[in-house]
C-alpha cells in the first residue's frame, strides 16, 4: 500500500496582491457549502426541531424589529469605530474590498444572504445548542482569520456573534440571527461598492 507523504504540503500565508476576486469568490462559495455541510451532519445527528428552529412563532415583525435593531446597533459601532481608530486597526488585508468592491448590487445581496444563512445554521443553529454562545462566539470570531491579528476586530467579531447568539435565545428562531448577519453584511457590501474615494 502506497503511503501518502503530507510532507508536500505546506500552509504559507498568502498577500492580498496574491488573490484575485474570481478566486476570493470561488474561496467564499466552497467555504460556505463546506459551513452548510458541517452544519448539516451535526443537524443530522442532532435531530432538532427544525420547524421550531426555522419558526416565526414571536412573529414576522418582532423578528425584523430585533434582527434590524441589532443589525444597526452593530453598524453604528463598526462606524464608530472606524471614525476613532487607525485604518491599521480595523484593515483585513484588502480582502472585503476585493470581494464586494466591484459586485453588481444583486451579487452583493446573493453573497451576503448565503453567508448569513450558512453561518447562523452552523454557529447559532447547530453548535450554540451543545457550547451556549459564549464559546461558540469564540468559535466565530478564531473561524475569521484575517482579524485575529488585530485583537480589536476579534473582540467586535466576538461580541456580534455573542449578541447574535443572545437575539437567537431571546426570539427562539433562527430568523433574527439570520436577518441581522444579512443586514450587517449587505450594508457593508454597498458601503464598499459605492463609497467615494476621497
């Protein structure tokens, strides 16, 4: 029997002057079937309730007040933010820029509804329920790595996903985690497609 040598492989970081957006958005899209799937099996052996987990028992407007009302609180911090701190700070290599720079504004929509809907299943839908949302916040935040080496970007990561997970357990249905990550998302998509370089 042959043996594989994993000696071959070897894990290098790549510079954004390295990647371009067809292969940052073929990154995104197999990520995210890769998020679904994990999201998936765990479901799978989990056996949830997914009537109840995918409900609009609370309601479709309490469901928009507490999705949109967290999304905004969310983006008036991240504005705050980025008003008092160095660019340095909050920079994650280019990357969102290559992303959501030059994407048609139903691309922009398309890519942030599948990131939300993927990651709230996997985060808030399967992994919260065995961790709480303390450490599946941890979880989050260590999964986006272009921010860890800037310790306050993984703290605002943390503290989304923490309040993402707190709206879940306060409205008992996926939807409001998921609103609230596609209205953050899709804000900030446009925010970077159409701002204007000063």
């Amino acid at each position: 029997m042959k043996k594989f040598n994993f000696k071959r492989f070897r894990l290098r970081q790549l510079n954004p002057e390295e990647l371009d957006e067809r292969y940052l958005l073929i990154n995104l899209y197999v990520t995210q079937l890769l998020v679904l799937t994990v999201a998936s099996v765990i479901l799978l052996f989990r056996r949830p309730n997914l009537k109840d987990m995918f409900s609009f028992h609370p309601g479709y407007g309490t469901v928009l007040l507490w999705g949109v009302g967290f999304a905004v609180l969310v983006l008036i911090v991240d504005f705050t933010v980025g008003r008092w701190v160095p660019p340095e700070v909050t920079d994650d290599g280019g990357i969102n820029q290559m992303l959501f720079g030059n994407r048609p504004l139903w691309h922009i929509a398309v890519l942030s509804l599948l990131v939300a809907v993927c990651e709230e299943l996997l985060f808030r839908g399967a992994i919260q329920s065995y961790w709480g949302p303390y450490w599946t916040s941890i979880l989050f935040a260590a999964i986006h790595v272009r921010y860890l080496q800037h310790w306050l970007m993984t703290g605002l990561v943390f503290c989304i996903s923490y309040g993402l997970g707190w709206i879940y357990v306060h409205t008992g249905t996926l939807w409001t985690p998921i609103v609230a990550h596609f209205v953050i998302d899709f804000t900030m998509g446009c925010i970077l497609r159409y701002r204007r370089e000063d």
